[in-house]
C-alpha cells in the first residue's frame, strides 16, 4: 500500500487514551499552525493562514526577534515560502527575512565544504557513514535546499568505529563536547567554525525507542551531494527516524520538524513498512500523533487505514513504551507540574508519571547516568531522596528569587542544538 492523495483524517476523537493526550499536549500552537500552513500550503489557503497568523501575533518581526525556540532558523523557509505564494509579509519583516535567508546560503556553503572534508577524512579512514537528519532531509525532499537551516551534521556509524571516527574529527579542526547520556551511542563535536556534529551508533537517544537498526542501515541508499556520494536513510526510515527525534528532543519546538514530515509525506511511501518499522521501535502512537496533526493542520497527504491501523497498533501501550512518553513530557518545554497535569485523563498514568519522576526503571538510570554496573544501581535508588529533596529545595529557592526554572535534572537536553 502506497500513498495516492492528500485524503484528510481527523486526529482527534474521543477515543483519545492518556498517552494520546498527552502526547497532544506538544504539539504546536494555534499560531505556530497558521505560520506553517502559510508556507506549506497553497493559493487562497496559504493567505488565508498568513492573514491568520498575523491576527494572532500582530507584529511578525517582533514574533521572531523574541522567540527563544529556535523559530528564527525557519526565516529563510519563511521568506522563500511567501515569494512562492505571493504573499506581502511587509516590508519591515520582507527585508528581515530576506537578510536571515542571505544568511542562510553563507551558512548553507560552509556545511557544504565542512561536510565535504569530513567524509572525505572518514572515507580515507575507512569508516562508512549514513548521513542524518538536516543534511539529508534538504536534500531530499526540500524544493530548495539551501532554506532548510541545517545546524548541525549529524553521521551514523558502526559502533565498533566509532572510537576510530572520534580520532578522525580530532584531527579535521574538532573539539570533543562534554560527555552527555548515552555517550556510548552518541558523541559531540563542534568544528572550529561553530558548526556542531553527532556521531551515532545508534539512530534514537531515549533508549526506549530502539529502531531495528541493521534493516535501517541495509534500506539505506547513496544520493548525490555536491557531486558527492553520501549514504542516507530511506524515505520510510527518515520518517520514522524524524518522529522518533521528535517525540522526545526539545528541537521539536523550532518547527522544523514538521516541515520535513510535509515534504516526505509527498513522496511515494511504502507505509506497510513504515507501520512495521514504527511498531517495531515503539513509535506507533507517537507517529500517529505527529503525522496526525500535520495531515489535519497542514493537509498533508496520509492514507485514512494507515492511521486507523496505528491507532489499532497504539492503543495498547506497554510499560516501555509508558516510560518513554513519560520521559519526553520531561524532556519537552513542558514544566515538571505541567508535564504530570498532561495526563490529566488518568489517575492510573499521572501516577506511573510520578513513579517515573521518583524511581525512574533500570534501563533510564543506566542511560541517562551511565551506569554500566548493576551493582551500583542499588546505591543510585538509595541516593534518590536526597536527590529528589535537594531539587525541591534548589526548585523553591529559584521561585523565591524569581529566577528561570531549568529543565529537570533527569532529562537529557541535547546540547549540541537541533538539525
């Protein structure tokens, strides 16, 4: 079964379980869904959804001056979207767009001669790559590459070379980053330019959701970049992968995200496989809620028995699974107190969420404090009190003094941006 036309289904129903809901919680803004139906869409519904936007935010220069998500990397899309469509955006915001988009393309040169080089000293090494997330998907998909804001280089490798690639990037003008959870998978980089680079033996970083990665990497196929062959994931597996990052990682919030799902749910997409994929790595519900809202918010095209059969496959959550949403709500832009109230249509899952918040399972405290030996865990959950009390005092004192209250400390926040 492949994909034939935009045949629109609704998302939301009453049927909606905890999970669902919660999940429902992350998506983006009424506003946020008007700015990108005005770019991804077409004719009369385009200006329809600027004419919206405008509404809600008034002054859409000031909108993005002050937004601290990450929205300012989708300028460049913007700008080119409203030439496409005709669109006025003013001239105070056209002439801002415009310099973000100049902007772009220098950028958009330097990833392109940084990226060169670095798989240029990988292949000489010997190491094989799959290129990731940005750098693949604009392009792929993109209309025109360079209005993607690509922030970072993101490369799968072999586990056993990852020692190896390490070196590699050493060598080639790169600084190792701190060590973050699931460093053993996952290792950060940033080029002496600034630019940042993921090296990754594995695709997701919540170990909750696991893609069955030696079926991903044999779908993975060679594009051209730059006169260049670069392996990438398959269209299936992108999209998977990409509603797999964007379960979880706080980048959901600069919108990006959506825009590349719209591009690829354009393509011709074997969603047999897709179904099998996400089920396989756990994904099933959060890609239902996901391609749900970008197929109701923004028309994109997604056959109506794909997503009745994921509602099917999701609706039986398990305790893996359970964890794994827990653990993007407190990894999201979500306060601690909202992130439990968004389960707020079942006692039984807030109080998994609070269980999770308190005595998070084996397989989380071995992720996320890198604890290899089990016979250490034992002393973690004895320290866990006095952790948990301590973050409550450092909680009061911030609130006392009006300062911003961070992320919960138990939630991996990726430092090396977005893609």
């Amino acid at each position: 079964m492949r994909s034939t036309g935009p045949e629109m289904t609704p998302l939301r129903c009453d049927t909606t379980g905890p999970y669902e809901s919660a999940l429902l919680r992350l998506m983006p803004s009424r506003e946020q869904g008007l700015l990108l139906a005005a770019c991804l869409r077409r004719g009369d519904a385009a200006a329809r959804a600027w004419l919206g936007f405008v509404a809600e935010v008034r002054d859409v220069k000031v909108y993005f001056e002050t937004n601290q998500t990450g929205l300012k990397g989708l300028l460049p899309f913007v700008e080119a979207s409203l030439a496409a469509n005709g669109i006025d955006g003013g001239k105070a915001f056209q002439t801002y767009a415009r310099v973000a988009r100049v902007r772009e393309d220098l950028r958009s040169r330097i990833y392109a001669e940084i990226l060169e080089a670095v798989l240029t000293a990988l292949d000489a090494a010997g190491i094989s790559t799959v290129l990731l997330k940005a750098g693949a998907v604009s392009a792929t998909v993109y209309p025109q590459p360079s209005t993607r804001h690509n922030h970072a280089i993101d490369l799968l490798v072999d586990a056993e070379q990852m020692a190896a690639a390490s070196v590699v990037l050493s060598n080639a003008q790169f600084t190792p980053g701190p060590a973050a959870p699931g460093a053993a998978f996952h290792r950060d980089f940033r080029h002496s330019t600034g630019l940042a680079l993921g090296l990754h033996s594995q695709l997701l970083y919540l170990p909750h959701f696991e893609m069955p990665l030696d079926e991903v990497r044999a779908r993975a196929h060679v594009i051209q970049i730059g006169g260049r062959s670069v392996a990438v994931l398959s269209p299936e597996d992108t999209l998977v992968h990409l509603c797999g990052h964007a379960t979880y990682s706080r980048s959901r919030a600069n919108l990006r995200w959506a825009c590349d799902a719209y591009y690829l749910l354009q393509r011709d997409l074997n969603w047999p496989l897709i179904t099998a994929t996400a089920s396989r790595s756990r994904l099933a519900l959060p890609m239902r809620v996901l391609l749900g809202w970008v197929n109701e918010a923004l028309a994109a095209p997604l056959p109506a028995e794909w997503l009745t059969d994921l509602h099917r496959r999701g609706d039986s959550v398990d305790p893996v699974t359970a964890e794994g949403i827990y653990a993007a709500l407190l990894h999201s832009t979500l306060s601690r107190g909202r992130a439990f109230r968004a389960f707020d249509t079942s006692r039984k899952a807030q109080f998994g969420f609070l269980k999770f918040s308190a005595f998070p399972s084996q397989r989380y405290v071995s992720w996320r404090h890198s604890v290899d030996q089990g016979w250490l865990l034992p002393f973690y959950y004895l320290d866990r009190p006095r952790r948990l009390a301590l973050r409550a005092v450092a909680g009061a004192a911030r609130r006392l003094t009006g300062q911003r209250v961070v992320a919960h400390p138990d939630i991996p926040v990726h430092k090396k941006g977005t893609a």
